[in-house]
C-alpha cells in the first residue's frame, strides 16, 4: 500500500472508531479520573467543538496522552504517539483500541507527518508534544513539527498544559491519588500568507506558540525553558474566540 493510500484508508476509519472511543474514554473518566486520579479540568471551553485543531501538550509523564483523551469531552483527540507506545503491554491497549496513530522518532517519519496534516485538515483534532518526547523536569525547546503541521493544515492550536503528573506510579504505589490539572489555554492560529513558510519563521512561530503554552501550565517550575514570560512574543499569533 502506498503512503497515500495507507493514510486515506487511515483517515476514512475515523468513523468506525467513535463507539470505541467513547467507551474507552468513559471507562478512563470513571476509573482514571474518579478513583486512581483527582484530575481537575480546566478551560474546557476553549476546545472548539469541530474543525481543524491540534491539541499541543506539555509532556511531563507516560499518562500525558491518556489525560487529554480523557479531559476531551466535546469530540474526540486523536493522539500522534511513539511506536514503542504501541509494543508497550499496557499502554498498547489504548493506542490499538484507541486507533491512535505512531511515529518512528530515530527517523524522519513521513507518514506520521502526511498523517497529522491530512488528519488535520479533514476536520480531526490530534494531539502534538511539540517537545518530542518527556521532560518532567519542565518544558524544553521545541522541535519544528507543530509549526510545519499547522501551517500546512490551517489549525486552530489549544496549548494545554499538565501539572501534577510527575511521579503519578510511585505515589499510587504508596497509596495516594495524585492531584492533577489539565488547563486548556487560550487557542491561536499561526499568521501565515501561504505558501512554503520561510525556516526562520517556523523557528519563531514554536517559540511563541511554547510561550502559549508555558502560560497554560498552571505548575510554574514545570515551564522550563520559556520560564521567563518577559520573553513571550504573539507576532506570528492569531488569537481566536471559541
């Protein structure tokens, strides 16, 4: 099956997987949020209810993914997750059941960037770690791949930001319930004419959209790198109202 075709067929299952979607994102809300967490959620409104939108989180700990699909209640994200995710005997229910798609990060991976745009630009909304990969000791410097998606795609981008979550497993394992916050901050469009976007400008539109995103991490020590909000810019933003 070519690249093409392997996405369009992936693209046109999106249908068949919302009752398995449904029931699995109850079953995380009633157990997860309810019993194992305390998960608080805020800015919930700021999620639009259709349209090309991207989901951008902070990524903290392995339940990250898990957190959003929960937190989600308007439409359902659809995660970009690692493959090792996916060969994982615990989290490889959710990414199977889920229908979540993967990516190769010791490569350049292009059916996972082919994925994410057309996802995106049918109207799907996917969740992004701008990071690439864990940092729980606060957010890093981000790589380009939310930039170049969005741009291509036309996204609306919710940064949303996760607190409390590091450490979840060990304190369970002591008996107590971690307490979590998933804040969806205020979403933004890039300004972009059309076109190739210079390399430049891709730079700096990540760097304003990780501001954004510092802004919704209700945990300040977690916000790392763009700790110093002196620093944010919206230049290459586009603020929208929901």
């Amino acid at each position: 099956m070519s690249l093409s075709s392997s996405v369009q067929h992936y693209i046109a299952q999106q249908p068949r997987l919302v009752w398995r979607r449904r029931a699995l994102r109850a079953f995380i809300r009633a157990l997860g949020f309810r019993v194992l967490w305390r998960v608080e959620v805020t800015g919930a409104e700021n999620i639009p209810d259709s349209g090309a939108t991207i989901i951008m989180m902070n990524h903290i700990s392995a339940l990250d993914p898990i957190l959003c699909m929960g937190a989600v209640t308007n439409r359902f994200v659809v995660p970009m997750t690692k493959i090792e995710n996916a060969q994982n005997w615990f989290f490889g229910f959710f990414v199977w059941w889920w229908g979540s798609y993967t990516i190769n990060r010791n490569e350049i991976d292009r059916k996972a960037l082919v994925n994410s745009i057309e996802l995106v630009k049918n109207g799907q909304m996917i969740l992004i770690a701008p990071e690439g990969t864990r940092h729980p000791e606060g957010l890093a410097e981000a790589k380009g791949g939310l930039a170049y998606v969005a741009t291509k795609a036309g996204a609306v981008i919710v940064p949303t930001g996760i607190s409390g979550a590091v450490g979840w497993k060990a304190k369970m394992l002591h008996l107590q319930r971690p307490q979590i916050n998933v804040h969806f901050g205020r979403p933004f469009r890039f300004k972009a004419e059309g076109g190739r976007v210079p390399r430049e400008d891709l730079s700096a539109m990540s760097h304003e959209a990780m501001y954004q995103l510092a802004l919704a991490v209700k945990d300040e020590t977690r916000r790392g790198f763009y700790s110093d909000m002196s620093k944010a810019t919206t230049q290459h933003l586009e603020f929208i109202s929901v």
